[in-house]
C-alpha cells in the first residue's frame, strides 16, 4: 500500500510540473532602440529568471541599423536569446523613409508573432519604430502591455504616438501618479493601470559603478578637463533643429572649460541634419570633442556617472541625470510637458541662455534633498505578478470608461 501511495504521489508531481509547463504564459518583450532597452533590461532579466512565465524578445527598429551600431548585439551580449530580429529596411530619417520602414516592420513583426504566439507583447515608450508592433498585436488580438503611458512630451510627434499605444493597450505600466491619472482619463480602466515607478531609475542603480580611471580609458577621454555629455535629437514638430544645434555648437567651440562627449541622435525626422552637424564639429575639434554610436547601458551610465553634467534634449537629461544627482541643460520643445527636477536647467534655443547655462555648470554642487519625479520602486516583482494574474479574455474586451471632468 505505501508503495502505491509512493508511486501515486510522485505521477502527481510529475503531472504538476507537466501542467506548469504547458501553462507557462509566453510574454514576448518587443524592443527597438538603446534606449528603451535600458529601462526594459531588468523586466526582461526577471522574466528569464521567472518560474511562472517564458521570456520572448523581439528586436526590430534601430537595433538592426548599422549607423547606430547594431546593438541588438548588446542584448546578446547581456545573456539574452532574441527569438526574432525584425528589420525595417531604414534608409534614412526622411519622413518617406520613415513610413517604409515602418510598412516593412509590419509585415516583419506579424511573422514573428504568428511563429512565436506570445500571450502578451510588452512595448515602452513613444517611438514610432514600435508602433508597428502594436498595430500588429491589437489586429491579432493578443494583449498588449505598454510602459511609461500618460507622459507629455508635446515637441514631438512621439507624444501622439505615446497616446495611440495607450489607446490600443491593455495593461498600462506608468511611473508616476500623475501619468497614471493621465492614462484612466485618456477612457481607460483604473483596475488595469498601475504605477510602478520608473524601470529606468531601477535599472540604472543597478548597475555597476565603475572606477572613473576605466570610464576615461574605455572612451579616450583626456584627463586634462572634465566633460560634459552632448545628447541631442530632433525636434520633430518644427523646423528649429538646425538653429538649435548650430547655437549649441558655436557656444561649445567658444568655451574652454570642458571636453564634450557626444552621443549619436536617433533615427527620427531630421536627425541626419543634426549628425553631420556634430560629426563636422568633432572632426574639427579632435582635440576636445569625441562622438560616440552607441555606449551601451553600463557604459553610458558610468559616462554620465562622471560628467559634469548633460546637455541636450534627451530624455537622459530629465530621467537618469537626476537620479545620479548630475546636473542637466534642457534645450528647446522636444520634452516639453514633463515634469521637471530641480537639477535640471530648461532654456531655449538662443546661444545666451545656452553660453549662461553652461556657466552656471561650474557653480553646480550636488543636491541632498533635489526634487525627483522619477522614482525607483523596485517593480519587477509587482510586474511579473500582473503578467501571471491577468485574464486574458476579459482584458481584450476593452471598454472605453468615461471619467468626465468639470471644465
């Protein structure tokens, strides 16, 4: 009799572990840039390390295009299986180029998921390199769950875009009260938005610190002078960017205190107009100016770990810098509409506000107490319960919920 109830139990075991997985939810992280990998990184390491759910990853958009460096490789080269690389075909960053790539992305990202069947695609942010993805999932009917909803960034069309993925998305992943508001006005179910602070902010207190005397050997960077971080994209609503980027360079060749470490900008409208302007500036000033494609997450962390501060547009300068109590200059339109930390500096295009903020760099001591907007609340745990939890069927259902406001 023992030896029945023996063998009864272990077939019992043996059918659990069957059943888990053949139940494991596959959740399919679909990425399209350095920069929301960045924030995606951390999910996605405990969506491999989870017991309960099957990691996917899709890489598509400037991944794959060898002027901003291949950097799918970087996620292959944290550990990762990417189950599918979906190219577009970018030639360009003409708006005509733009719109073929992303009808090249459509049909990519619709093999990919017909192959790998995931029970829900994960996007973040605003870029229209993953909004294909999203058409794809919500004609298909499989969930969607997008990251850092509700955010404003009204000199962009990325702010638009941002909204159009909220619209078609189920589970809405924000990183502030405020966002989250935003969201459920936006007609969304409160029960399926949750505030889960920034995965940028978690990711990067994460990282390893590195000592100063590697960061400066790994770029070449001159010990001579402390640097600044140049990280600037197109404004995609107006036609500024030459101003802008002109006036921040003559200010830049003007100015001796620093050596400048420029990143690449990235693949929107009108980013080429501003790479050969960088480009010609650096190869003009070897001597202080250094340009980069790609740092990669540890690396430019640790660049801006050791700067003395960051100047652009980038969303870096307004997320990151904050969190590591570095200070940042805001030119311009393209972040207008989030919120602001008190380490961060937000002018306009003219050379004497940038010459004045660049001043006011050398007069900048660290914070105790800065105001952050951007907050680390360790989620990843609180994510990977939502993923396992939701009900698919009901979820889909989507119901437009009015929350009225008095005007």
């Amino acid at each position: 009799m023992y030896l029945i109830q023996l063998i009864y139990g272990k077939l019992q075991s043996v059918y659990r572990v069957a059943t888990l997985k053949k139940t494991k939810r596959k959740i399919c992280v679909i990425t399209s840039s350095r920069a929301d990998y960045s924030h995606l990184y951390p999910l996605m390491l405990g969506l491999k390390k989870s017991k309960l759910l099957t990691l996917q990853i899709i890489a598509t958009g400037m991944h794959l295009l060898k002027n901003y460096g291949y950097t799918y490789k970087d996620i292959s080269n944290d550990g990762f299986t990417i189950n599918q690389k979906v190219n577009t075909n970018q030639k360009n960053t003409s708006s005509t180029s733009i719109i073929k790539s992303m009808s090249v992305e459509l049909t990519g990202i619709e093999k990919a998921l017909k192959r790998l069947k995931p029970d829900l695609i994960v996007i973040l942010g605003d870029r229209y390199d993953i909004f294909p993805a999203a058409i794809v999932a919500h004609i298909k009917q499989i969930p969607i769950c997008h990251i850092h909803g509700g955010e404003v960034t009204s000199g962009s069309i990325d702010d638009s875009v941002r909204h159009c993925l909220t619209k078609i998305s189920h589970i809405h992943l924000v990183a502030s009260e405020i966002f989250k508001k935003r969201v459920i006005q936006l007609g969304e179910d409160k029960n399926n938005v949750f505030n889960v602070g920034s995965l940028g902010i978690h990711s990067i207190l994460s990282l390893p610190k590195l000592a100063k005397v590697n960061v400066y050997k790994y770029f070449n960077i001159k010990f001579n002078k402390d640097y600044l971080v140049i990280s600037i994209h197109p404004e995609t609503i107006n036609e500024k960017n030459l101003l802008m980027i002109k006036n921040l360079l003559e200010v830049l060749k003007n100015d001796n205190n620093y050596n400048y470490i420029f990143t690449s900008p990235n693949s929107d409208t009108g980013a080429n107009l501003i790479d050969q302007e960088i480009r010609k500036f650096v190869k003009k000033n070897k001597h202080t100016s250094l340009y980069i494609k790609s740092a990669g997450r540890t690396m430019f962390i640790n660049l801006l770990r050791f700067s003395k501060g960051i100047i652009g547009n980038s969303s870096s300068g307004l997320i990151e810098a904050p969190a590591l109590n570095i200070p940042s200059i805001n030119i311009g339109n393209r972040q207008k509409g989030r919120p602001l930390s008190s380490t961060v500096d937000d002018i306009s295009y003219s050379k004497k506000e940038i010459d004045y903020a660049i001043k006011k760099l050398k007069l900048y001591k660290k914070q105790n107490s800065q105001e952050i907007h951007y907050q680390n609340k360790k989620p990843i745990n609180k994510i990977l319960k939502i993923f396992n939890n939701f009900n698919s069927k009901k979820i889909l259902n989507k119901k437009f919920v009015d929350n009225f406001i008095s005007l």
